[in-house]
C-alpha cells in the first residue's frame, strides 16, 4: 500500500509498504521495482515484508527495502493476513530507527527502546489500535535498521488525536516519527504459480 504523509515535515513524505504471502517460487528470479513516481527518491521509504511468502523461508531475501518482521501485536479479533486497510480512515504510524549494529538482547526488549509499550498504553482509545509490528533490515544499506508500523483503524476521524499523539512519541525521542494515511493499496490478483 502507499502511504502519504499527513505531516509535510515527515522523514519521508510516501511509505511503500509490501507484505508478500503468495507463491514466489525462488528469490533469484524476484524483481524489486522502485515506486513510479517523480519524487526524488529519498522521499520515499520502501518496505517489503516477506514474512508469510509461501515460497520462500522467512530472513531469505537479502534486497534493499526488504525487511524481516519479527514480532507482530495484534488485537484478539485481527488476523495477520491480509495486511490491507480495513478502513478507509486508517492511519499508520512509523517509527524509524538507526542501530550501529544488530542484537538479540536489543531486539527481545524492542517494546521497551521502540516506544510499543507507550503505545499500547498510552494511544487514545479512539484511534482504535490493530496492530504494532516490529521489523528488521535485511540489508546494512537501509537507512534503518529496525521500523515499528502502528495501524490504527480510526485515526482519520480523529486526526487532531492522532498528530498529538505522534507528537508526543517524538518528543519521547521513539525514533524518527511519521503520521501516515493511506494514499491507495494493492490487492493482488489471484494468480496460480507453476
């Protein structure tokens, strides 16, 4: 899905965020196409999550943008597929951070460091939380090292909350915090692979 900044002073106006669950058949004839747009290029922040590719073991796909999703908090009434708004006035929020380098003791207290606790306790009830997911890079040439995607179902219709609240997750110093709604989204056509 692409997502737009409702900030114009966000880290990255659009988010491109993929989460792949269909039959690749190996990552050596995966194509990665940048987002067709006229933007410069550090306006946009691509995501791919292949966590549930059907086809390739998770942690395979070593590409810029790609990403390993490590844990995923969800309410009891959300599945993890698909991944698609169920809202139109959803609103994501991104945390973005920088890591000299990549732990297992940093990644089992992600929740504490990331600011997901704060956010699973402090986010305004109306905004209606689905989900946090906690990803990591594939690659040392991202810009980031790990990102936490917050999606609430409600934001829209309580914007105003939803900015203080990012506010706040800024001031809290949760990495480099963005406000996001979603542009448009894909839905891929059932296809069979061979």
């Amino acid at each position: 899905m692409l997502l737009f900044s409702v900030f114009i002073a966000a880290p990255f106006l659009y988010v491109d965020y993929s989460v792949f669950y269909g039959g690749i058949r190996t990552s050596d004839n995966v194509t990665f196409q940048g987002l067709n747009t006229s933007l410069p290029v550090n306006n946009v922040l691509r995501v791919q999550n292949h966590q549930y590719s059907t086809d390739i073991p998770p942690r395979r796909v070593s590409e810029p943008g790609c990403y390993d999703e490590l844990e995923c908090i969800a309410r009891n009434d959300v599945s993890q597929l698909p991944r698609t708004p169920v809202s139109k006035d959803s609103v994501y929020i991104l945390s973005s951070f920088r890591a000299t380098e990549q732990t297992q003791n940093l990644e089992k207290i992600w929740k504490v460091w990331s600011g997901a606790n704060y956010i699973l306790w402090k986010c305004p009830k109306q905004l209606n939380i689905r989900r946090i997911t906690f990803l990591r890079t594939t690659t040392c040439t991202d810009p980031f090292s790990y990102l936490v995607l917050c999606e609430c179902e409600e934001g829209l219709n309580f914007l105003n909350q939803a900015k203080e609240f990012s506010d706040r997750l800024r001031q809290r110093w949760c990495g480099l915090v963005g406000l996001y709604k979603v542009e448009r989204y894909y839905i891929p056509p059932n296809r069979k692979t061979i």
